[in-house]
C-alpha cells in the first residue's frame, strides 16, 4: 500500500474541486481536527457554486481527509430575499469558533450584484434592509451553527461597507482569544484595493462596534454603519512595501500578540502574499510570498492561508486546472519563525509531493493533475468533472511542451536494469507519431533545465493505436546500467523531479490520465477501485463521488428518496462481505441526504432499502 497517496497534491480526490480553502483546527468528537473551509467550483463557466461543502483531517495525519457534504447553500439567502439573480453564486467563506457563545460562524459573499428592487432583493428603503455599495444589494453574510460540520443556520446580512464596486468581497474573521478568557473579534474584507477591516460585537458576530464604546457606530442619517467605524489594512505604504491588496483576506493569531495577514496583492495575484503585525488592527509589516504559482503554472488567482497542527506549520492554497473557474486545493510545509517583532515564512515551491516531505513513492500510481510544472497550452481538463477524478492531461499541440512532477521518491538504492523498470500509463495516443521523453534531475538541480537527464523516449505506437480511447500501457525503460547522465548524478535514486517533454507534429500528440513506475511485473499497489451502487435498489437513487476510490479515499453517498419515502438504511460491503462504516453528513434543508465512507482496497457495493414515509 502507499503509505503517502493522500499526501500528494492535489490533496483532496479529483473530483473535488475546492478553492479559496480557509484552514482552521478546532476540536470535533473529542479530537482535534483540521477543517478546510472553501468555495465550491462546480459552475464550470463562472467562479464557484450554489453551496459552501467542508473537508477534515485528524491533526496528527493530514492525509486522512473525510468529506462532510454541504454546510449550506444558496438557497437560504434567497429564502431572506437577497440576491435573487440567474446563476448567484457563493464566494470564498471563513469559519470560527467564538468559545464565549460556544457557536461557529460561517462567513460568505454573494458573488453577483443585484439590484434592490423588491425583486432581486429587498426594496430599498423598506424597514431592516442594508444597502450595498452604490445602491445595490449587500453581499456579505454569516451563519450559525452548533458545530463546524454544520449544518449553518439563520443567515444574517452584515452591515459592512463596501468601498469598490467589488463589495465586500472575501470575508475573513478572527477571535482574538485572551489569556482571561474574553474574547474580541475582527472582521476583514474587500477587493482590489477596498481593504477592510472593523472590529465587531463578540455576541451576535456580526455587528461593527466601536472600539473603544464597543457599542455600534451609526450613522445618523442612513441608521446603518458609519464608515469611520471602518478602517484599511495597507494604509502604510513604505511599511507594506507598496504592496496592495487585490483580494483573498486572511488573518491568523500564530501567538500572543502575533498576527500574519495573508493574501493575494494586486502586483502579483497568482502569488499568496504575508504582512505582520503585533495587533490584529496593525499597522501591517510587509513580510513577503509564502507561495506563488506563476513561477510554473499558468497565471491565475490565488486564496489560501496557513495554520499550524501537531507543531507544525501549512500553508493552503489552491491551482487552476482548465481555467480560474476549475480549481482545487493545495498544501505544502512551510517554516514559520518569530524574531523579535518579525515573523518570517520563507517562500516555498508549489509541488507534486505535497506533505510527503522526501517526494511520493515512484512506484505508486498517481492521476495526472499532480503535475505541478507546466509549458506552452497543456492543461488538466477540470471542465469534464469525470466523476471517477481522471480528469485528462489535454492541449500537447505544440513544440517542446513540458509537464512536470515534483518529486517522487525511487528508493535508497540505484535502480538498475535487472529491476525491469517500465512507465505505466492511462493514456490516448491522438498522433501516430507521438513520443514522451521522461527525463529526472535531483531535487538541488531542479530550476536547472540544462541539468535535466533523459532517461528514456517512449514511441507510444508501439503499444498503442489512435482509436480515440484510453489505454492501460506499460512501457519498458531499458539501457539505465549505461547511461553515462544519469550515473553521473548518482543513478536513479532518491528524491527526483520527473519531467515528460512530448515531441511535435503541429497537432495534438496525446492524453494522459495516470502513471505509475513499476518494477517487473508487480502489481499496481494503490488501484482505483470501484463503488457499485446496487441496480435492484427500489423507491429512491444512491450516487457515489466519486464512482471510483484509492484505499483511504472518502467516499459521498447522496440519497434521494421517490416522493412519499424514506431511507430506512445504507449499506456499504467490500467484495469479501465485510461491512464497511458509513457515516452521515449534517442534514440540510436544499441538500440531498448524504454520507461518507472510507474505501477499503477492495471493490464495495451499496445497497439501501427506502420505505413509506411514516
């Protein structure tokens, strides 16, 4: 079994498509827990969906993620009149925890302005409405909820002022916890150059106060917020290095009277920015990149932040696939250190490896949207949403492209040829004159191309027809004993990256879904296994996502009963019989019933037996 499937990134199953991922850890059924709170990209064509979903781990193993289904949906703030335009969808959320009400707090933004009309949402003027900015609705709201898997409940417009056209974009949050047990509590938003911030009433989480009455500030007129309640972050712009802020705010208390304000600047949106402070208010320090994708991805925005769990600290963030529309999360380890008033988080590399610090074991197999380096127009084609996660390697039209997989792991020892090392692919071949050139070169000497060795070309008709299909192929990699390069590094072993340059023929040469290194004729250690839904269910559906699972893997049911019945149960066996644990998800009023299972190595079936609604 490979022990660092789930520490690859993306770190989630293919078809999760999770940006904007707002990590925190709080404590669930007597354990701590990291929950990632994210947008949902599910829309395809435009930025995120109609719902906010929640994934966790255990603190102590993050590669153990559990799918815990929709917190809440769009639907509840139509049901108080907001926002009601075609396609409205959610934007990027934050959760916490207050320890004095003992309640957590999602906060979100609608994505869509809309017009305050009695229609697309209240008539302006009309007793308890709030105005967005320049007349039209408000965006940002919050919902309550006993517990961080939701469900989220009893949405609240916040009275936040918007101070571009982008509203109040991206709402974060933070319960500054004191040493006496008060708390107080701060609210961020804002985008391209609106920054926020305004403290706001510890009781109902939501209300802008003054900081020194801690009651609200009014204005006298309007009866709403008053503005100079409300104040920017980057208001310093020799002390914030004249960076501004384009969007994606998040604060995080990493000690007593230590604060990092992460997030994505207008000089470089790809890229997840830092500034510190000793206070929650600032004034903000600038620190510098914690991570920037443009340096081998295509250009695209970036949402993430950090957070610390068993003593060490992460940083989350998320990758375009297809487009900025198809996205999903990211982790990498990050060093954190305090000196004197400076914090300092050197900027790491986006990588394949993700958490698995010495690189994933190159004899695993991985789907292709691990790849972290790319050239020229190849792309994951997210937009297909293949709901077994193989989302393809697609547009290999032109010369020299590059995909690149940062690191994988080839073991103490040199591999030699009497391992009989073959490259196992899911693959189409689209030309008959495609070839893959893989090519390695050590973890030190990977921003130098020049030092890249080949370590063999594989000609894809020799195993393959272009029939339109994909294929499970392995191809041999000989000739490794005399490769003067590659003995030259030391041979292949150790933490490598693995580079595939395709040749060119003015058209697309071919797609990929998987790999995997092999020796001999081994069988594949961490195979996708399939989730069959039993056909003689009656009265009701079951759907599975993804349809197949790696070892591990969390597994969605969804559950919807014909009109007039009800689940009476689900029941998940592996191939062998045994009885595999299926946990439920929250209930929420616009979701189906769902729940997660964790897939054994073994094909499972579902059944379920639904009965007249009592």
């Amino acid at each position: 079994m490979c022990q660092n499937l789930f520490a690859q990134n993306p770190f989630l199953p293919g078809t999760a498509f999770i940006p904007d991922g707002e990590p925190h850890v709080f404590e669930y059924k007597g354990e701590k827990r990291v929950f990632i709170y994210g947008s949902r990209d599910e829309l395809v064509t435009q930025y995120c969906g109609y719902g906010h979903d929640v994934w966790s781990a255990p603190d102590n193993d993050l590669t153990q993620w559990t799918n815990h289904g929709e917190i809440f949906n769009i639907q509840q703030v139509w049901s108080l009149g907001f926002g009601k335009v075609e396609k409205q969808s959610l934007g990027a959320p934050d959760c916490v925890y207050n320890p004095v009400t003992r309640k957590y707090y999602l906060y979100t933004f609608l994505l869509k302005s809309y017009k305050m009309d009695g229609k697309e949402g209240p008539l302006a003027g009309s007793p308890n409405t709030i105005e967005g900015f320049e007349g039209n609705g408000p965006v940002c709201l919050m919902a309550v909820s006993d517990s961080p898997i939701g469900p989220f409940t009893d949405p609240v417009i916040c009275d936040w002022p918007a101070f571009t056209k982008d509203g109040t974009a991206d709402p974060s949050v933070l319960v500054d916890q004191h040493d006496d047990g008060s708390v107080r509590v701060y609210a961020y938003w804002g985008m391209k150059k609106g920054d926020r911030w305004a403290e706001i009433d510890p009781t109902d989480m939501h209300t802008i106060i003054d900081s020194k009455t801690k009651k609200p500030l009014l204005d006298r007129k309007t009866k709403q917020t008053d503005r100079n309640a409300v104040f920017r972050m980057l208001n310093n712009p020799a002390l914030n290095n004249y960076s501004t802020f384009f969007e994606a705010a998040s604060v995080k208390k990493i000690a007593n009277g230590k604060y990092v304000f992460i997030y994505s600047s207008n000089e470089r949106i790809c890229a997840l920015t830092y500034c510190y402070s000793k206070s929650p208010e600032g004034p903000w320090t600038y620190g510098g990149r914690i991570v920037d994708n443009g340096k081998t991805w295509p250009f695209g925005n970036n949402h993430g932040s950090i957070f610390q769990a068993s003593g060490k600290w992460y940083v989350v963030y998320h990758k375009q696939t297809y487009n900025d529309y198809n996205r999903q999360t990211m982790i990498e380890p990050i060093q954190l250190t305090v000196d004197g008033d400076k914090i300092i988080i050197p900027e790491v590399e986006m990588t394949s490896q993700g958490l698995a610090s010495d690189g994933l074991n190159a004899f695993c197999r991985y789907n292709v949207n691990t790849m972290c380096y790319v050239t020229n127009r190849a792309f994951i084609a997210g937009q297909e949403r293949n709901d077994d996660g193989l989302n393809p390697l697609c547009g290999i039209d032109q010369r020299n492209t590059v995909v690149g997989f940062k690191y994988l792991n080839f073991g103490e020892a040199s591999v030699t040829d009497k391992d009989k090392l073959n490259l196992r692919l899911n693959a189409m071949m689209v030309s008959p004159d495609a070839q893959i050139t893989l090519l390695v070169v050590p973890k030190a000497d990977v921003n130098e191309a020049n030092k890249r060795v080949t370590l063999a070309t594989l000609k894809m008709s020799d195993l393959m027809k272009t029939d339109g299909l994909y294929h499970n192929v392995s191809f041999p990699v000989v000739g490794i004993d005399n490769n003067a390069s590659l003995n030259a590094i030391g041979g292949l072993k150790g933490q490598m990256a693995l580079f595939m340059l395709f040749n060119d023929n003015g058209k697309e040469t071919c797609r990929l879904k998987e790999y995997e290194f092999a020796k001999g004729n081994t069988p594949t250690p961490n195979p996708l296994r399939l989730v069959k839904v039993d056909e003689k269910i009656t009265n009701g559906t079951v759907t599975s996502l993804p349809i197949k699972g790696h070892a591990g893997e969390s597994i969605k049911l969804s559950v919807v009963p014909q009109k007039g019945y009800e689940l009476e149960t689900i029941v998940v066996k592996d191939e062998k019989g045994n009885m595999i644990s299926v946990n439920p998800n929250a209930k929420t009023l616009y979701t189906p019933e769902n729940f997660n299972f964790k897939m054994p190595n073994y094909t499972v079936t579902v059944s379920a037996k639904f009965t007249l609604t009592k």
